[in-house]
C-alpha cells in the first residue's frame, strides 16, 4: 500500500492520528519532527533557539525525502508545505490534509509549552495558518476536517476515503 501521509497545522492531530492509523494498518508510523530530533540529538526547540527555523527546515526537506514512500504512515510537522519543494515532492503521494478551524487549535493548544512557533509572541499564528491553507490543499490528495471530532472519528473517516478511492 502507499504509505500515508498526514500534514495540517499544529494541534491538528497527525501525530495520534498516525499512531492510531499505524495501528489500524499494521505499518510502521514515522514523524519528521521525531526523525529530526534523533538524527541531530536535539529537541526541535533546542534547534529553533541554536540554529534557527531556515536550518530547521532544511533538516524537515532532507528528513521527508527519505521517508518510505510504501508501506507506513507519516506524521508531518505543521510547517513541511512552508517549502514549495516539499509541496511538490507529495503531489504524488497519498497526503490526508487534517484541516482545523483557528478557533479549535487554539483550544487545543491552550496548555502547549513545546512548540517554538507556537511561543513565539512576535508571529501571528492566525495569520500563518491562513497563509499556509492554500499549499495544505495543494499538496493535499484528500481533505478531512477535524473540528469537533474524536481521534477514533478522524481514524475512520481516513481508512474510509483510502478504501473507497
Ligand atoms: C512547526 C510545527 C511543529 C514542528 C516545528 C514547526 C510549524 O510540528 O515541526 O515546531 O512550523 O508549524 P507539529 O505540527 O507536529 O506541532
């Protein structure tokens, strides 16, 4: 099968919804943000404050093209289609896009401590996921909107559109 590959802003869910799609599947679950953090021994926020977002990104296109295009399910992070070659590089892969209202995310993340975007004061994170929306949806092969749901709800929508595509 080919693998799965969940992209939407932060505190849209991919990462427990590519657990719970690992699981369901039987298939390996990757996460970019995971696969960074161990390639470099850092945590992302350690490499936002060291060496900033431009090498951080750089790390994020090297560490998606080397995720396995068969056989697994693959958590973004919520900045992957902030590179117009990554956009392009999963035009031919199968992308579910989590799309999350600004209201939901904010109440989902109301307790996050970890995300230096999130944290950042000086950013306007509304802003962002405005600007980001479109190249969500052009990178996106299907659309699941999250508002409101379970992660078991979320689970079976996606092996739902998968199976009767
Ligand atoms: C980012 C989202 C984060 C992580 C990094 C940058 C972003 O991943 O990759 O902090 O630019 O939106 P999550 O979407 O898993 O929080």
């Amino acid at each position: 099968m080919q693998s799965i590959y969940l992209i939407g802003f932060m505190g849209s869910g991919k990462t427990t919804v590519a657990d719970q799609l690992g699981k369901y599947y039987q298939l390996p679950v990757q996460d970019t943000d995971q696969m960074i953090e161990a390639m470099q021994n850092k945590k992302i926020k350690q490499i936002f404050a060291e060496e900033g977002e431009h090498q951080f990104r750089q790390y994020e296109h090297d560490v998606l093209t080397t995720t396995e295009s068969n056989n697994c399910i693959i958590a973004t992070g919520g900045g992957i289609i902030e590179q117009d070659r990554n956009v392009h590089w999963l035009k031919d892969k199968q992308v579910i896009y989590l799309q999350t209202s600004w209201p939901e995310i904010v109440n989902r993340l109301k307790d996050e401590g970890d995300r230096p975007i999130w944290q950042d004061q000086n950013r306007d994170k509304e802003q962002l996921l405005l600007s980001r929306e479109q190249k969500y949806l052009e990178a996106a092969t299907y659309v699941i909107r999250t508002d409101g749901k379970s992660i078991d709800l979320l689970v079976k929508e996606i092996i739902e559109v998968i199976t009767t595509s």
